[in-house]
C-alpha cells in the first residue's frame, strides 16, 4: 500500500522519498535475526535511526512515506513532537491474517521454534493510541483501494 501511496503522489508532482523497513534495516546492517537487531531495544533504536532519516530527508522539502512495523510509543510521540506534517497510518490487520499470508516464513519459523522476537508474538506491540488514519483489515480492501482512501484523508486534511 505504501508503494502505491508513494507512486500516485510522485504521479501528483510530489517530491517523494518512499522507505521500506525491509530495506532499511539491509542499509544499517540489521538483518541477521538476532536479539541484538530484532529484540526490544534494538528495534527501538533502529526505529529512532529511521525517525531521524525521516526528520533530515523531510527538513529539505522533501515528502517521506516509510512503511514499517512501528511498534513503540517512545517513537510515536518522537515523531509527532518533531515530523513537521507528520501522519500516522495504521493498518489493523489481526495475527490470523498475518499468520496466513507469512511471506517471509516468520509466523511458521516462530512455530517451529527457531525464531524469536517476533512482534506480536513474544514481543509486544504498543498499538498507536491516535493514529491520524486507520483502516480495519477486511479481505475485499487491496492496497490499490487502501492507497485511495488514505491519499482522500491526506487531502481532506491539506497534506498532498
């Protein structure tokens, strides 16, 4: 859905960086499932690393979409006191679907008891307490209609 945002603002004229959290953590080096990269304090911290990439490519003019798994209040609130234009989005998509779809095998390698800290699931999660946007998983929205009803929120509030 992000990548879709991120194509039609482009499309729009948008000066647009779009970030995947996939993707950043292959640039800082975080990648090996480790606790050191995958338990609370490191994904706090790499979380922090992405908010102050945010805050530098956005103090140039420039517009940030960055899709990731933003599991702590610390870094909501960071965002908010310091991301001039800043929107929270959130999709709310239960474990059950997660559990389903498991691209990456994360679900199943935690089942078979070879992968730990898995957010959700032995690492809590701290659930955005006000996201500016949230769409409730239901299995008739792709990211092609998700991508539309938030770019409509984002323009109801004068942020395209």
């Amino acid at each position: 859905m992000a990548n879709e945002v991120a194509v039609r603002l482009r499309a729009d004229g948008r000066p647009l960086v779009m970030l995947d959290g996939d993707e950043l953590r292959a640039v800082f080096g975080a990648v090996a499932a480790t606790d050191t990269n995958h338990g609370r304090q490191g994904r706090l911290a790499l979380a922090m690393q992405y908010a102050r990439l945010c805050q530098l490519i956005g103090a140039q003019g420039i517009s940030v979409v960055i899709a990731t798994i933003s599991l702590f209040h610390e870094v909501h609130e960071w965002n908010r006191a310091n991301l001039p234009g800043y929107f929270e989005a959130y999709l709310k998509v239960p474990l059950e679907e997660l559990r389903r779809r498991d691209p990456k095998g994360i679900y199943r390698r935690f089942d078979e008891g070879t992968l730990s800290s898995v957010a959700g699931l032995d690492l809590p999660v701290d659930e955005p307490t006000a996201p500016d946007w949230t769409a409730e998983f239901t299995p008739d929205r792709g990211a092609a209609a998700l991508a539309t009803e938030l770019i409509s929120e984002l323009q109801k509030r004068k942020l395209t």
